[in-house]
C-alpha cells in the first residue's frame, strides 16, 4: 500500500538513502534540504522510481520560522504523513546562534523534530501514522541544564551533543505518553555513517572523524537498515530507542526522569511558541 512519506535532511546521507529505498516501494516521499537546485534534482531522480512521487520543500529547519514554514508547506501538499522521519542532523565545533538566540545544533537536532511532531500531528493521526527519529547513544553525564540551554556559557561540541541526544530521547519518552500507542515514536542509531556531517567539526572530535571513520564507518545503505524495518512494520511499539544496526532488530525502552522529560516538554513548547 502507497504511503505518503515525510523525511528531513533528505537531500544526503541517511535520509537520501532512506528515501530512494522508500521511493523503491512505490511511496510518496516528501522531502526537505537547504539546497534548492540539489533537492529539485533528487526528486526528479526519485520521481522516476517504481511510480513514486516526490515534492522537495527547500526549507531552513536551524530557525523557528523555518520550521514553520515547511510545516506549512507539507500540509498544503497532504492531510495524511504515514511516516516521519528525521533525519536532519548539524555537529558545530563553534557556537552558531540563530535569529532566535538559539544555538543551531540545538535548534536542528531537537527543537525542529519536537516542533514538527507537533505541528503536523494532525497529518500524523489521519494517516495513523508514525515517527522515526535518526539518533544516537546517550553519552555520559549528559544532562538538561535549564539556567543555560542556549549554552550561552562554556559551550563545546562534546556538551552540546550531550544534551541535544538527551532532549532527543526525553522527547520520544514523554511523546509516547502523552500520545500512548496512537502515534508510534522510535529512536534509531544508525551506528558511525559517512555522511560529511562533521564539516564544521574542528580539533579532537575532527581527528576522530578522520581515523576512526573509514575503519569502522558504514555505508548510509547498510545504515538505514533497522530504519526500514520500522517504517514497514505494523507494531505500534513506542518510546523505544534501537542501539545497533542489527538483524532482527534490538531494542531497549527509553526510561529517564519523567519529571525533567515533562519539564523540557513545556519549556520546549514556550521556546517554540507552540499552543
């Protein structure tokens, strides 16, 4: 059955890979990226694919507005979303602010996944579908600092990465119980991929990218294995996050503090001006 499909970052990497296997099954894929030229490419590539129809939205998703505005766009393309898949990712060595005086890596790997579950919930519930957010380990000592959450203060990559993969988590938590079954929400490690994200990474981190990603880095194909998995099963299992890529896939429940979870939750919705 033809499934309407909703990816970020789907202009390279996981998400490029993710929806060419999608646009395979004869799926509608509607994807996002920065690059207008190289997403109106991609969709005609995908376009040609076993009947599949694609829609690039060139969207700026490191802003509020931004966000908004590719919400907008994709309800104006469908009122069902199958799926949700987030894909969009930034690593920054440097403190990058946005407009809204937040830091970018905030903005892009949390804020936008937490403001377009929301926004597009709706879409989500007629299609009865479901969320699958691309994630990672949490990393020790990763906490919610609430009197700094811009980071505005002592900011490095390595705490930054802390707590964006914490809020990712906390979110999956508290969307499954808020929301119980009705809209499955997954997160997925897709182990170290080579995807050109760590660009803008500089120093140590860099280093490591550099000797420790052709050795034991994978291909985004092998990656988006347990992602695949999820998008083509019934189960309604939420608030799971997989730590390997694996066949059969494995899987552990997110089970942090529930009060910090519903803390982040509200404040979230007072930084992206939901209702």
């Amino acid at each position: 059955m033809k499934k309407t499909i909703v990816i970020t970052g789907g202009t390279g990497g996981i998400g490029h890979a993710v929806a060419i296997a999608l646009a395979q099954q004869g799926n509608d894929i509607i994807f996002q990226g920065r690059d207008a030229d190289k997403g109106k490419k991609i969709a005609g590539e995908l376009s040609k694919i076993s009947g599949a129809k694609a829609r690039f939205i060139a969207a700026d998703v490191s802003t509020i507005q931004g966000i908004e505005n590719f919400a907008a766009e994709i309800k104006k393309a469908t009122n069902k979303i199958a799926i949700l898949i987030h894909s969009a990712g930034a690593l920054n060595s440097e403190r990058r602010e946005t407009k809204d005086g937040l830091y970018e890596s905030f903005t892009v790997n949390y804020l936008c996944k937490f403001m377009l579950d929301d926004l597009l919930l709706d879409e989500l519930k007629r299609g009865e579908g479901r969320i699958i957010i691309v994630g990672g380990m949490l990393m020790k000592g990763a906490a919610i600092n609430f009197d700094d959450l811009q980071m505005k203060t002592q900011y490095s990559l390595r705490k930054s990465m802390k707590q964006n993969m914490l809020a990712v988590h906390m979110h999956a938590q508290e969307f499954a119980r808020r929301n119980g079954n009705s809209i499955p929400i997954n997160v997925i490690h897709p182990g170290v991929v080579k995807t050109g994200i760590d660009r803008n990474v500089k120093g140590a981190i860099k280093f490591l990218f550099k000797i420790l990603g052709p050795l034991i880095g994978i291909s985004s194909e092998k990656a988006i294995v347990n992602i695949m998995e999820l998008a083509d099963t019934d189960s309604k299992e939420s608030g799971y996050f997989y730590p390997k890529v694996a066949t059969p896939a494995t899987k552990e429940k997110i089970n942090l503090d529930a009060a910090i979870a519903s803390k982040l939750w509200d404040e979230s919705m007072k930084i992206g001006k939901l209702k």
